[in-house]
C-alpha cells in the first residue's frame, strides 16, 4: 500500500505549464582545440580556436578567437585567417566569421578585412554585404558588397568608396 501511495503521488499533467521546447545541447565543447574541415584527400581547413563548440545534428560547429589555414596540392599555405567568432557549417563547408575577420589569399599576396565575411572552404568563395578592405600586389580598395572567387581570382565590389590600382 506504500508503494501505491509513493507512485500515485507523482504525477505530471501535460498542458499545466504549456508546451515546453527540448533544449538544444551541444554534443562536445572544446577547449584551445584544432578541428579540421573537409575529408582527406580534399584540400581541408584546419581550424585552431578556443572553444569549439560541435551540434552534430545540426551540423553546426561554433568557434570562438579562431585562426585558421589551408594548404593548396604542393603543401604551400593557400588560404589563412582569423577571427573573433564564426559559425561552421559542417555538411557544407562554409564559414560565417564575425568580428575583425581577416583574409588572406597567397595567390596575389590579397588580405581581405572585414567584420562580417562568408568563407565556403568547399567552393573556395567569398561573400561581404558590408564595409570591406581588399590589400594585394595590385593594389587597395575600400568598399560594400565584396564577391570573390579565390580559384579564378575574380574578385568585385557592389560600391568602391576609394582605391588605388598600381601598374
């Protein structure tokens, strides 16, 4: 007769405090780690940050004071960067970086400044809606709306506030 009294005493009736949503947890934090981007025998991205933060259902991956690097077919660094937060797509490869995001592509000695900029690693592209600094060999421009294309090496501006092009 205990028991039954023990059991009956709890009890939880569904629509007392509403509908509750299931807490997203993350699958793995980790601490002054590196994490690598891509599969082998891809050209990877290897990620060095203070915390990582892994969502392996919504293949998310937060990081946090990153640096980051990658290294074209001879080993030579291709690509390198830094910044102050960024969130990973892990299934498509594509960065979002916030925060003093800087840029820099070997090839033409380029360093792109930003404070917002989209990296895809897969495509080898770079997307910037807002105020971005483009520094390289030929040159230095400030304007909105930078496009790249780090494999063709095509690069544009929607606006150029000021520039410099040398011959």
């Amino acid at each position: 007769m205990i028991v039954l009294l023990l059991l009956t005493s709890c009890s939880f009736r569904q629509g007392d405090e509403g509908e509750h949503e299931k807490a997203v947890l993350p699958d793995i934090i980790l601490e002054n780690s590196t994490y690598t981007l891509g599969q082998s025998g891809e050209r990877p991205v290897y990620i060095d940050s203070s915390r990582i933060t892994l969502y392996s259902h919504d293949n998310l991956a937060i990081v946090e004071d990153i640096s980051f690097i990658s290294y074209d077919e001879e080993g030579n660094p291709s690509v390198e960067g830094s910044a102050g937060y960024g969130e990973i797509e892990t299934d498509t490869k594509r960065m979002n970086l916030s925060g003093n995001v800087r840029l820099k592509a070997t090839d033409g000695d380029m360093m792109i400044s930003s404070e917002n900029l989209i990296f895809d690693s897969e495509n080898e592209t770079i997307e910037a809606d807002g105020d971005v600094s483009v520094s390289s060999d030929d040159g230095t421009f400030r304007g909105t709306g930078f496009r790249g294309d780090l494999r063709e090496e095509i690069y544009s501006f929607s606006t150029i506030g000021e520039g410099v092009f040398e011959l």
